[in-house]
C-alpha cells in the first residue's frame, strides 16, 4: 500500500526533477482547476485550453515555485492569470462567451431524464440567467466568487491566491454576492 | 469600479458594520464564539436577517449552475495523458514568435494604460533621440589656433583690408567678421551650419572654398598654410631636405 504524500512533498518531488511527482500534481489539482477555468470564462472549450495552459505554464515555471507557497495558491494564482489573459483576448477579438452562451447553455446541459421536460427548460433558463449574471461581474469580483463557490476555497486560501488580505476578499466577496443578488433580480423580472 | 465596490460597502456600513461577519457566517468559515454572537445579531437587525437569507439564495442558485455545468463535462483538461509529454509535445511544435508578433500581442493583451504608457514613453524616447542628432550635428567642429604673443599675420592682413576699404568713399563700414582673426576649419560634413555662417557673415567665402575641399587636400593645405606662417611649433629641420633619400642609397655601390 503506497504512502499518501501531501501536496507540498509532491511540490518538492517535482521541484527537484522528478516528472512522475508533477503529473502527480496535475492529477490531484485538474478537476479544480478546470473548475475555475470554468467558472471564470464561461465556456467548456475555453476551460479545457486554460486548464491545459495552467498546468504547461506551471511546468516550465517550475522554478518559480516558491517552496514556502502552497502548491494550490500557485496554481490558482496562474489559472487566474491565464483566464484573465484569455478573457482579454476575447474581449478584444470581441468573441465573449456571452454570445455563445444560448448556444452553449443548451449544449453542457442535459437534463436528468426524470426531470420532466418543462422543469427542466425552468432550470434551464434559471441557469442560464445564473451564468449571464455571473459573467457580467467585474474579473475582481468574479475570481472571488469562482474561487469560492466552484472550488470551495477558504478565505485564507484565496487571499494567498490572490495575493490580497483577507478583509479584502471578504468585502469582495460582499460585493459580488450583492450585484449578483440584484441582477438575479432584475434578470428575472425581464424573462417574467 | 472601485468607487462603486466602495459605495456598496460604505452604505452597508451605515446600515450594519458587520457585512464581513456575515460573510464568514454564511460560508461557515466563523469560529464557534464569532457564529454564536452573529446568531445573536441577526436575531434584531434585520438588514443583515434579510441579507443573509437574499444571499442563500443567490449561493443556491450559483450552485445549481455549478452542479449542472460540471456535471455534464466528464473529461478534464488533459484526459489522463502523460503531462509532462503533452508539455514536451507543444515545446517542440510551438511555432516561434516573430519579435513583431510579440509586440503585437503586447498590445493585444495589455491593458490600455500600458498600451498608452509605452506609446508614450516610445514617443518620448524617439523625440529625445531625434533632438539629441539635431544638437551633435549642430555643433561646428572648430579649432582656433591663436598665438596672442606673435604678430598675426590675418590681422595684418585684415588690417590692410580695412585701410584699403577705407580709402573707399561710399563704402560703409565694413561689417567685421569676427572669425578671420583667427584660423577657422570647419568640419566637411557639416554642410548646414557652414551656411548659416556664411549667411551670418560669421565665413568667408574662401573659408567656405577651403571647407569643400577634400578632407585631406583640406589638411595639406591648411598645414602648408600653418608651416608658412610659422604657426606650427615643431616643422621638420631645413636639414632634412640634403639627407639623401632610399632610392639614392639604393643606388650607390656598397662600400
């Protein structure tokens, strides 16, 4: 029975030349990673290639690595960074994932086949409005929010992500939940 | 942006100062003591009773979304393969950038502070480079050679010059140069202020002449010159000129 080793022995594995220990890395973070990605930029595609570019980034900057960081803070910090970099990009060949995102609400998702076909076009819709809602928050308060909620990070831990002190990312995290409250709502009285 | 974050946290406060407490609160990320007393706050103020349950909502619905979109992805990014040969893979067939795609997507990528940030120290850079050319060009390369001990020959003969103007009636007063008192060369290349000072009336004419001619018939002339007015200290010895030359010895049989 093989020895579970924490994320930081595998950091330094990897650090030290030892290619198997970053696939390790890989393994473990991906998921989250790509949930992230996925939360940041909206579009499965676009989660895929950030996921992708985070971890080839992670593997050539390997010396950048500060030992005493975690290795999930220096992940995020570099998935943020790209799907920033990736969002600017869009926004400039102006190919934002809210144009596509009837198109791509309706192809990620697919209802339980118990659901009946009207709740499902209901939750549908609801998610829908959901997405818009979060994709129209500024990247600041995104991030935040991402961070929390899709991969379910501690304050501390998105503060080292980030690089901020926590009372920040408190307070962000205020903010985006109360412009997400009232845009869920004026949202909603438009589709009523 | 930041204004608008700040408002929001500024009215929250004149409300209720406690919108981080609640936070920690809502995502359970409160120790035992501080949830017990926000417990207790929220049982009488009822903006942040209102808030915290407007915001279970927004958390729900956020996480209905979650659940459904990463749910329907089955595959993550890398599917399993080997990433360090996937990294292996794109180093070797990642197409090498141009430098000007690279300042390209610098300015793609960057925000617009940058962008005008750069373009205006690029400005500034290439404006300071073209004043910096315009000012070395400028400067006239001048050698003045003047021996006040000796009797000067030009001011003799500018002496002359004036005396002989003088006998002429009409002629106002000649507008001296200042600089034919003294040997004036001026570099060849520096065409441009060898102009303005003969418009000046700073050169003269044969100055200029002189000034056109080729660098080193320029010298030669300007040396002979110097020689023949015992301007230049060390000449080469009269005796010089008896020594024999090479091809004479040459000629003699060996002794």
């Amino acid at each position: 029975m093989g020895t579970v080793t924490s994320d930081e022995q595998v950091g330094e594995r990897a650090l030290s030349g030892d290619a198997e220990a970053f696939g390790e890395i890989v393994r473990r973070w991906e998921r989250r990673i790509f949930a992230l990605a996925y939360g940041m930029l909206g579009r499965e595609e676009d989660a895929r290639d950030a996921t992708q570019e985070t971890f080839l980034s992670a593997f050539r900057n390997l010396r950048g690595f500060r030992g005493e960081a975690k290795v999930s803070s220096w992940l995020h910090r570099i998935a943020v960074n790209q799907c920033i970099t990736r969002q600017r990009r869009a926004k400039v060949r102006s190919e934002t994932a809210l144009e596509d995102e009837q198109e791509a609400d309706g192809a990620s998702y697919s209802a339980p086949a118990m659901e009946s076909p009207a709740r499902a076009a209901e939750s549908r819709e609801r998610t829908a409005i959901v997405r818009r809602a979060i994709n129209a928050l500024p990247a600041e308060l995104r991030q935040v929010v991402v961070m929390k909620e899709f991969e379910e990070l501690t304050f501390q831990e998105i503060a080292d992500a980030l690089d901020l002190p926590l009372s920040t990312v408190k307070s962000r995290l205020y903010t985006a939940l109360r412009q997400l409250q009232m845009r869920l709502k004026n949202m909603a009285h438009e589709v009523a | 942006m930041k204004e608008m974050w700040d408002k929001i946290m500024r009215e929250r406060k004149e409300i209720c100062a406690r919108a981080e407490d609640l936070i920690a609160y809502l995502y359970s990320e409160a120790s035992e003591t501080e949830a017990r007393d926000f417990e207790k706050h929220i049982e009488r103020c009822a903006p942040c009773r209102t808030e915290l349950a407007a915001f279970g909502d927004v958390r729900e619905a956020v996480g209905e979304w979650r659940e459904q979109a990463l749910g329907s992805i089955a595959s993550p990014a890398f599917e399993n393969k080997d990433v360090t040969a996937f990294a292996s893979a794109q180093e070797i067939y990642k197409p090498k950038r141009s430098a000007l795609a690279a300042i390209r997507e610098f300015f793609t990528l960057s925000p617009l502070w940058m962008r005008a940030a750069t373009a205006a120290i690029a400005l500034i850079f290439c404006a300071l480079a073209f004043i910096a050319i315009a000012h070395f060009k400028e400067q006239p390369k001048v050698v003045v050679i003047n021996e006040p001990n000796k009797a000067n020959p030009v001011q003799e003969n500018r002496n002359a010059t004036v005396a002989s103007k003088d006998e002429q009636p009409n002629t106002p007063a000649i507008k001296e140069p200042t600089v034919p008192q003294q040997k004036v060369f001026v570099a060849n290349n520096d065409k441009a202020q060898t102009t303005r000072q003969v418009k000046n009336g700073t050169i003269s004419h044969q100055q200029l002449a002189g000034t056109r001619k080729p660098a080193l018939r320029s010298n030669l002339n300007a040396s002979e010159e110097l020689v023949e007015n015992d301007y230049l200290p060390f000449t080469a010895p009269s005796h010089e000129e008896k020594l024999p030359s090479l091809a004479d010895l040459a000629d003699e049989p060996n002794q």
